[in-house]
C-alpha cells in the first residue's frame, strides 16, 4: 500500500508539473492550485491518508510530499512571473530608451602578454606551435638530455598520471613539466631551417606562496638552422626584452647549466616592480631573472634524426606569469589565479 501511496505521489507531481508548465493565462494557473494544493486539492486528500501508515513510512512519505508541495508551489509561481513578464513586455515599450549594453569582458593578464610576446616572435619569423598538457616521459626529459637517472629531473617535480588499469608503463606519461617538450616532435615533423614558439601550461608539484605556483605559463622557443651563434641569441633575447619592457631596461647574461642546451646563459633583466631599488621580488638585488637560454645540445638534434654537424641553434625560455607580473608590477603570483573580477578589470 505504501509503495503505491509513493507512486501516486510521484504521478500527481509529474502530471501536476507538466500542465503547469503549459499554462498560458493566470485564471487556469489559479484553477490548478486549487486542484493540486488547494484545501481540497489531491495533495492535500493524499496526506490525510498518511496517519494510517506506520510511524517510519509518515515520516518518509510526510517529507516527499512537502517537497512535492513546494515543487508544484514553485513551478505556479515561475508560470505566474512568465505569464507576467509576457503581458508588461506586449503592453509597453519605449524604443527611444538608450540599450542595456552587456557589461565588456577584459582579457586576462596572461592572455595580454601571451599575445604581446606571439606578436613580436611573429615578426621575426617564428611560427607558433601548440604544446600538449599531457605528454610522454621521452619528449618531456629523455629527449632532452634528461635521462631516467638524471640529477636535473629533480629540479622539475612531476606529476605523473595514473595509469593503473591500462597497457601504459607506470611513469610514462605526465604533465609536462616544461613546454620545450615539443621541441624534438617539432624538429621530427619540420624540414629545417625552423624557427619555432611553443606557449602552453606546465606543471610542476610546488607548495602555493608569493612566487611560486604548480602551475604556469611559459613560452619556449627554438631556431634550428645553418651558421647560428651565441650573438644571434643574446641579440634575439635583447630585442624580445626591450619589446616588451621597454628601451630604459638593463640586461645581463650569467653562463649557466641546462640538459639540453650547451653553452647554456641566463638573462638577467633590471626589477621593473622596484626600479632596481630593491624589493622583495628581487630580493633586493635588483635584478630578475628573466629567461634561461643557450646552444641547442648536439644530442638533442641527434635525437630528432637530424645531423647536429649540419644543423645547430639556441632555444630558450620565459616564463609568462613572471613576464605578466613584472610587466604590470603584480607583487604576487597567486594575483594571476585570483577568480575575483576586480582585479580582472585593472588590466
Ligand atoms: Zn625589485
């Protein structure tokens, strides 16, 4: 009896909702109130039976008819509005009233600056390459002189996907932990000579504060080509730089190590945020790093089964949410992940 007590319940809610909902005028809406939830609506019959039943189905039963009481009260009262909204809108309207424009959307700091830098490597003749977010342990370490046993893998914690359950070797596929993993598919793909941006999302396992994130935006790019030197990379960075933070900035190269570049430099470029008087984002040196670059690694070029006799080049390396925080003077990476609109709209 119960069971069929429930059923009927769910019957008179659906038929009840269903020619609500196709109501067009306000007395046949008033008509089927009274009819489901009046005084002497079929709800209201309903529930006088629920006394009868034992004391845990009332309950059970008690509490699905007050919802079903509220969904039908709901859906009259949504019809009422409609039918409303429907009438004020034929009755009246003022077409010399000025439009309600939808309010602009703004893009987002990242964006900004990942289409600034895509602009100034467009005019100097590198295409852009999408990278992939989920990529495989040989393109984003091996093939870059990052073997399983290399030290230099521990400066790129990883997360690794579980593939539990499938053919894929434990290990063998993660996020890619920088976007240079494109290079070699690139390098397969392409007849040099090649000159190439890959921006994308990267993600490295990092506890969240001021100025680190686990995951960012970088831009990496390579030339592959005949007759490349170091003068041709310290150039390009200094041109890239002063594009984007404009002629007054002071740059510098250190010699530094990476895998897959030999020799590898660093570009140090003047704190944007403090004027080089010394801030916590410089640590008070005045000074940022800015891009990690060098000569492509001949083993490198093997890798992508091109003759590293015939072909050699520089890649290179920025980070955008450090570009975007030293271009509008943010003093805190987490601002870039921040949903809040407010800051959106600063920029
Ligand atoms: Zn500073």
């Amino acid at each position: 009896m119960n069971k069929s007590m429930e059923e009927e319940l769910i019957r008179l809610k659906n038929d009840a909702l269903a020619i609500i909902w196709q109501t067009k005028n306000l007395a046949d809406l008033e008509n089927l109130r009274i009819k489901f939830v009046g005084k002497k609506g079929k709800l209201t019959l309903l529930l006088k039976e629920l006394p009868k039943l034992e004391i845990s189905e009332r309950k059970r039963l008690g509490i699905l008819s007050n919802d079903i009481k509220k969904a039908i009260e709901q859906a009259i009262s949504e019809t009422k509005q409609k039918i409303l909204g429907e009438k004020t809108e034929q009755k009246w309207f003022d077409v010399t009233l000025p439009g309600i424009l939808p309010p602009d959307g703004h893009l987002h700091p990242i964006t900004h600056i990942l289409h600034e830098v895509l602009d100034i490597f467009k005019s100097l003749g590198y295409q852009t390459t999408e990278t992939h977010e989920i990529q495989t342990d040989f393109y984003n370490f091996t093939s870059l002189n990052m073997p399983a046993d290399s030290p230099s893998r521990d400066t790129q914690a990883t997360f690794y996907l579980d593939t539990r359950g499938t053919k894929v070797t434990p290990g063998e596929i993660l996020l890619q932990t920088q976007v240079t993993s494109m290079q070699v598919p690139i390098m397969k793909k392409t007849k040099p000579p090649i000159r190439a941006v890959m921006p994308g999302k990267v993600y490295r396992v990092d506890s969240v504060d001021p100025s680190h994130a686990f995951d960012f935006w970088q831009i990496d790019g390579f030339v592959l080509d005949k007759n490349i030197h170091m003068t041709d990379l310290l150039g390009t960075i200094e041109y890239v730089l002063r594009k984007l933070y404009g002629q007054e900035i002071k740059i510098r190269f250190d010699a530094t190590n990476f895998s897959f570049v030999e020799p590898g430099v660093q570009a140090y470029m003047s704190c944007t945020i403090c004027k080089q008087k010394g801030c916590p984002f410089c640590k008070h040196t005045g000074w940022v790093e800015i891009l990690p670059a060098g000569m492509i690694h001949p083993s490198v070029i093997k890798t992508a089964g091109l003759n590293p006799k015939e072909w050699g080049g520089f890649a290179f390396d920025l980070g955008l949410s450090r570009a975007a925080v030293l271009k509008y003077q943010i003093n805190d990476l987490r601002v870039l992940t921040n949903p809040d609109l407010r800051i959106l709209r600063q920029f």
